[in-house]
C-alpha cells in the first residue's frame, strides 16, 4: 500500500472547508426537491427483486420497459421518505462485471432505524451474504450484481454523530 501523507491531506480538507463550506445558518437552500432515484444495473431481474425485497425488505413498487432500450425492464424499490432505488437490466448486452471506477458509484449510502438495522444484518447472515460491520451502525455487502450498498443506522443528514446536513 503505498505511503499516504496524512497530515497534508488532513490539511487540504481543511483548506478545503474554509473555502467552500458555508456555516447553515448562511448556506442557500438546494436547488432539488430530493433524490427521485439512484439507477443501477442488474443482469437478473427476478434474483434483484428477491434480494432487495425478501433480504433488505425493500418493496418493490413499480417494474415497466425501460423508455430509452426496448425489451429492458426498469424497476424500482421504496427506500423511505419518497426516495427509490432503481434497476435497469440490458438483456442482450454484454456487460462487464460491476466495477469502481473514477466517476463511478462507490457505494450507495441507505439509512434505516437502529431496530430495522440489527434485523437487516440478521438477514443478511441467514442469506449468507458477505458483510462487514463499521461502528456498530453501518453494514456494507454487495449486491448480487456486485454493487456495493451500505445500510446506515444514523439519522438522516448525520454520519457517526456529526451532522452533515
């Protein structure tokens, strides 16, 4: 691994901050209204929804033709407060595995309740999936296409007790 100079990236982030980030009380308010959806691909529909539905306990609400390719099913899961995580599958395509790539997705970030956590790691070991446990409020595994979710027990608009929002 190579050698990383924490201090002068410690010191950049503050650089950073003092140039870019307003206080809240000064801070505009956003231009959106929220996030309509997060797409990401899936190379089994049925295999997605048992997933997500079953394992995460996220409703499926809506499955219809992708509109921008013909025979690609665009469908859609209830992630709380109006917010949904969506699926495209591209049958005929030949796509790569899933990948983090500059510019890419990393991780998509879902908050639930401490109570809906505990129950949501609990699936996960009883369906065998692979995950790792942060800070006793943050789970990360990956998606049966490879994405990388992480279900988070802090508040919306807090991160491990620092307000973010």
């Amino acid at each position: 691994m190579p050698t990383v100079d924490t201090a002068a990236l410690a010191a950049e982030r503050a650089r950073l901050r003092a140039k870019h980030l307003c206080p809240a009380e000064q801070r505009p308010a956003s231009t959106a209204r929220g996030l309509h959806h997060t797409a990401l691909i899936s190379s089994d529909v049925e295999r997605t929804i048992a997933f997500y539905q079953e394992v995460l306990e996220f409703p499926l609400t809506e499955l219809i033709e992708n509109r921008d390719y013909p025979g690609s099913s665009h469908f859609f899961f209830d992630i709380g407060h109006g917010n949904l995580l969506a699926f495209f599958d591209f049958p005929g395509l030949d796509l790569d595995p899933y990948a983090e790539v500059l510019g890419g997705l990393h991780h998509v970030a879902i908050s639930v309740t401490p109570d809906r956590w505990r129950q949501l790691v609990e699936n996960l070991r009883q369906a065998g999936v692979d995950h790792t446990v942060h800070s006793e409020v943050s789970v990360y595994f990956r998606d049966p296409d490879g994405a990388r979710i992480e279900l988070i027990a802090d508040p919306l608009g807090e991160m491990y007790g620092n307000s973010v929002l």
